[in-house]
C-alpha cells in the first residue's frame, strides 16, 4: 500500500510540474503567437508567418493536453485545423479568420492565467470553439461575400428602417473590432516610433479618415510629425513645429483639448494639406505626449477617435516608463559590475601585499608587481625599472608581452615623460602627451608611468599599457606599497653591509 501510495505521489508531483512548465511556456507562446497574427494580418501571403502560427498553436494544443487543460488543447485544436486549411490552400485569410484568431487567444491567454492562479475548474468554452468552428473555408459558398456576424437577410426583405438598423450596428460592430483589434496589436511594441507608426496604419485601414497623421513632442518643445497614413516619416523629411509659435498647439498640449478646423480656423494653418483637420490630443501629465491629426469623414467617429487617442497615450507612457526601466536597469548591472571588480582588485591588492611582505631582494618583488599589474588590475603590459649604482633605470621585469626589458639600462634624463615622473614623484600618463612610449623594442600606447616613491627619493618606476582606466587608482595603491617596501629592502641591505 506505501508503495502504491509513494507511486501517486510522484505521479502527482511530475503532473504538477509538467503543468508548471507549461504554463510558463505557454506565456512566450502567446505573446509570439500575437505578435505572429499582427504580422500574417499586414502580410497575408506570408507562408513563414502561417506556418510559425501553425506550429505554436500545434504547440499549444499538445502541451496543454498533457498538462490536463483540456479547454486550452480544445481550442489549440480547433486553431490548429483553421491554420492547416489554410496551409493545404482550402481556407483564405480574411479579417473573420484573423479576428477569430484574436478570439481563440484572448480565451487562451485568459485560461492560462486562470491555471497559473491555481483555478482548474472546468470552463465553458462552447461559445470560442463553435466560432472558431464557424470560420468559412474557400468552398463555402458564403466565405467571400457574407460576415459571419450579420444574419443572412434577403435584400427584398429589408426595409429602410431595419437597413438603417443593421447600417448603425455593422458601423458599432466595426468600430468596436478595430478598437479591440488596436488594443491587442500594440502590447507588443514598446518603441515610440514603431507605436506611432501602428496606430496610424490601423486609423488608415481600421477606420474611416482620408488622411491621418501622428505627431510626437521632442526634448526641445517640437512636435515632430512621425507618422502619416500608416507609414514612417523619413527622419530627413519630418516636419516639426514649435510648439510656443502656434496658440493652436499650446491649446492641444498644454490644455489637452481636441480642436476642429470648423471653430477654430487656425488649425488649417498648422497642417496645410489636411481637408477639415481634427487635432486629437496624445494626454498626458503635466503636457500632452503629442497629437493626432485627420479628417474624418462623420463627426460620429469623434468619440472613438479621442479613444485611440487616449489609448495611444497610455501606450507610449508605458513605452517611456521601460525606457526609465532598462536605463535604470543598465545602470545598475554597470554599478554592480563595478562593484564586484572593485572587490576582486581589493582582494587581490590584500594577497599581493601579503606575499610582498615576505620578499627578501628587489627582483622578486618587482616580478610580482609587474604580475599583479597585468593579471589582477587588468592592464596590458608592464614594465619595472629600478635605479642603478649609476643613476640609470635598470630593467628589472616585464609582463604581458613585452620583449627584453631586463636588458635595458636607460639614463635617467633619456626619455621626457620617465624623467618628468622622477623629478615631480607625480604619475605622468598619454593622456598629457598624446605620443606613443618606446622602450626598448616595445611602443606602448595609452601609457601610464608611476613612481615607486619611498621615504627619501623615489627609487624607480613602473610603465605600464592601460586597459582599463579605472584601476589607476588601485595600481597607484601597490606601487606606493612597493616603494616602502623597497625603502626597508634597501635598509636592510645596508645593515648587512
């Protein structure tokens, strides 16, 4: 019985976490699978989008049948056949099609966020599954001249009025598709540009203006026309407008107002080639975002239009707001990188003082600078010269590449930027002196020179590539501690003696 018992257990435990996993999943599915129908929608005959398509809701289907959400692998079902029709070529893409496809994922996203809240309970989903059922293939005599959502009423039974009926609800209908359409199809973007862009595409293929167009307010006071009927304004052709020269754009920035050519004639002014043009505010705290601009057919369509406007708003302060975000993000992986890097060099500065401390003569402690140079502060190369019996700088060790630097014996006074550190004691760097350093057969560019100062005199230098110019500081540190220790090397040579 324990055994049978330890069996359901871990059944029930690899059940739970094959439905964790999918829901996971299934969040990325999704969002792909919007953004697939936004882009099948503007390119119909894109065989690369349906077939994305097909495959994220064949996806759909057999991983939600697997984690026991049968409601969510009906309806990936059901979208599955509509794609593979459409792939055989016995089903058109036609606006019911993708609107039924927008349908089967708003219930699709709305089950999997009711799973991840931990609700299982059965759902009705006969309403999505029979329209999705509904969708006509290209034998259906009705699949290209009726909409699957007006009753099949004959023409010589309509009367005025119920024509004038059915006229102002197919025009609601319509409207309403397009604003939830709109809604669905901008989630995705997170650009300025890109949200003016869409939004006025969809005005220009949703709704009714002859024209519209999408203007942005800049950094310096300008709106800026971004978009125009559906197509990006070319950066080099965008016409701007100060905002303090026209009474009719403070008036719809500052005040947030919509204004109309009809009350207020100076609005032609502003946009010249518009017919009646209608300024519809982009709203925001404390000055409008921007505004959009159209002439629209029928006055009706003012209260969607402000609609677009308002949603359009709210669209681009959420763009602004992950900006802020990933510039605020960025700015913390860069303090914490910076953070991290200055413990490593801490603790690599703490182990080097510690092994300095037992040397017994100047080579050995000149190795170990010039290694701790290049391989714990990051620069690229490093020489250490030391101070003769005669006054020269002798070679005492190189890393990071560079040739013969034990060899060399150079005067004092035989290069300007080594003497100039000697005599001040102050570090000398390229960024004075924009020349490259020879030294021996090795040019260093981006050089840096350090004394290695004692009590009394300074008793040689270190030279060195730099590679990253924020561990100055940190070489400066170590090469101080090499010139004390080199004072008491130097003292207890004498004491020898």
């Amino acid at each position: 019985m324990t055994d049978q018992k330890d069996a359901n257990d871990l059944d029930n435990q690899i059940l739970k976490q094959m439905l964790q996993d999918f829901l996971e999943e299934a969040l990325d599915l999704l969002d792909q699978l919007n953004l697939n129908l936004i882009q099948l929608e503007g390119e119909p005959e894109n065989e690369d989008y349906v077939n994305q398509i097909f495959r994220l809701v064949h996806t759909i289907k057999g991983s939600a049948g697997f984690a026991g959400l049968e409601e969510m692998s009906a309806i990936g079902l059901k979208m599955e056949d509509i794609f593979g029709k459409i792939r055989k070529g016995t089903c058109a893409i036609t606006p019911p099609v993708i609107d039924a496809m927008f349908n089967g994922m708003e219930v699709l996203s709305d089950l999997r966020d009711k799973a991840s809240a931990g609700d299982l309970s059965p759902v009705d989903v006969s309403g999505i599954l029979e329209r999705l059922e509904q969708v006509p293939d290209k034998t259906a005599e009705t699949s290209q001249t009726e909409d699957i959502h007006e009753p099949a009423v004959s023409d010589d039974v309509i009367s005025p009025l119920t024509q004038e009926l059915l006229d102002i609800y197919k025009s609601g209908y319509d409207q309403l598709s397009a604003l939830k359409h709109l809604v669905y199809s901008s989630v995705q973007l997170m650009d300025e540009e890109s949200l003016a862009v869409h939004f006025s595409k969809q005005i220009n293929k949703k709704m009714s203006p002859e024209r519209n167009g999408i203007w942005l307010l800049n950094d310096h006071g300008e709106a800026v026309e971004i978009a125009r009927d559906g197509e990006l304004v070319p950066p080099d052709t965008r016409a701007v407008i100060d905002i303090e020269s026209s009474e009719v754009l403070k008036r719809v920035l500052d005040n947030q107002l919509v204004v109309w050519s009809s009350s207020l004639p100076d609005v032609k002014e502003v946009v010249p080639e518009f017919e009646s043009p209608m300024i519809i505010p982009l709203k925001a705290q404390p000055k409008a975002y921007g505004f959009i601009v159209l002439d629209p057919e029928e006055s009706a369509e003012v209260e969607v239009y402000q609609f677009v406007g308002q949603f359009a708003a709210m669209m681009l302060n959420i763009s602004k707001l992950h900006h802020k975000v990933d510039q605020q993000r960025q700015e913390l992986d860069e303090m914490t990188a910076l953070l991290f890097r200055q413990n490593a060099i801490l603790s690599s500065l703490y182990h080097v003082e510690i092994a300095l401390m037992t040397i017994q003569n100047p080579v050995e402690l000149c190795r170990i600078v010039a290694e701790a140079f290049v391989h714990d502060l990051e620069t690229r190369s490093t020489a250490i010269f030391l101070k003769d019996n005669t006054n020269n700088l002798k070679g005492l060790w190189g890393s990071g590449g560079l040739q013969g630097i034990e060899t060399l014996s150079i005067p004092v006074d035989s290069i300007e930027p080594i003497k100039h550190c000697l005599e001040s004691g102050r570090i000398v760097s390229y960024k004075g002196d924009t020349d490259s350093l020879q030294i021996g057969q090795n040019r260093l560019d981006n050089w840096i020179i350090m004394g290695l100062k004692g009590r009394e005199t300074t008793h040689g230098v270190v030279i060195s590539e730099l590679d990253i110019d924020d561990a100055t500081d940190s070489m400066s540190i170590l090469a101080n501690y090499s010139g004390i220790l080199l004072d008491n090397l130097i003292l207890q040579e004498k004491i020898q003696e």
